[in-house]
C-alpha cells in the first residue's frame, strides 16, 4: 500500500508485509522529497520502534558505510547490534543515507538472516518502493 496525499506530496509512505518461515514481519519506507534520506522500519505486529540507526556511504569510498545510533537506549544490545548493521546492509545495496529501525521481537542470527533475505528480495523486485 502506498500513503501520499497527491501527487505533489513531498512525503509517500509504502508499506508491505513480507512472509517468513516464522510468520510475517511488516515493513513501512517513508520517502521524503528529493530521496536525500528515508526511513525504513521493519517490525512484527506489535508495531514497536525500539530504536533508530542512521547509515550513510563515505562521499570518498562508497563501499564504506558509517552507522550510528540516533535515538534508544543507550546500552549495548543484540537489538542495536541488528539495527545498526541491517541499517549499513540497506544504505550499501540503496546507495543512500537510511534512517532504520527494527522493530522484531528476534535479534536470533538465522531470524534476522531471513529478515534480511526476504527485504533484500523485496528491494530487488520492487525498487520503486525503497
């Protein structure tokens, strides 16, 4: 589903579910005008955000990408470690700074694996909505 209220609106908001083994895991791209940075959450149905990483490549090496933590608790998780690299991940493949958070109840390695694969095939199949 797309949200935007015409289309001059500097804000469109898509929004998808995307099924896994485990069930389904719900994602929501907020793209502003201009491209210049978007959000991307993922989440379960409990619709949390627990935090927020910015990802962004190096103007001088575009294959390094620089991530940091801009709102949630400041101690060290197995959830920050997965925002912060799903983050870095979703700016290298989208060659664009990305505001990203997830919202899974898992931080398990083979969940966030699928979580990974299933959005990166998503991207692939549909650009338009990243």
């Amino acid at each position: 589903m797309t949200v935007d209220s015409d289309s001059s609106s500097s804000v469109k908001v898509n929004q998808f579910s995307l099924k896994l083994d485990a069930g389904s895991i719900y994602v929501q791209v907020t793209k502003f005008a201009g491209g210049a940075c978007d959000h991307v959450w993922v989440g379960d149905d409990q619709g949390k955000i627990g935090d927020i990483a910015l990802a962004f490549n190096d103007r001088t090496d575009p294959k390094k990408v620089t991530t940091t933590k801009v709102y949630g608790p400041v101690i060290d998780t197995a959830a920050d470690d997965v925002t912060e690299g799903l983050a870095a991940k979703l700016s290298a493949k989208l060659g664009r700074p990305v505001y990203f958070s997830y919202g899974c109840g898992s931080a398990d390695a083979l969940f966030v694996g699928a979580v990974q694969k299933a959005l990166f095939e998503k991207i692939k199949q549909n650009p338009e909505l990243f």
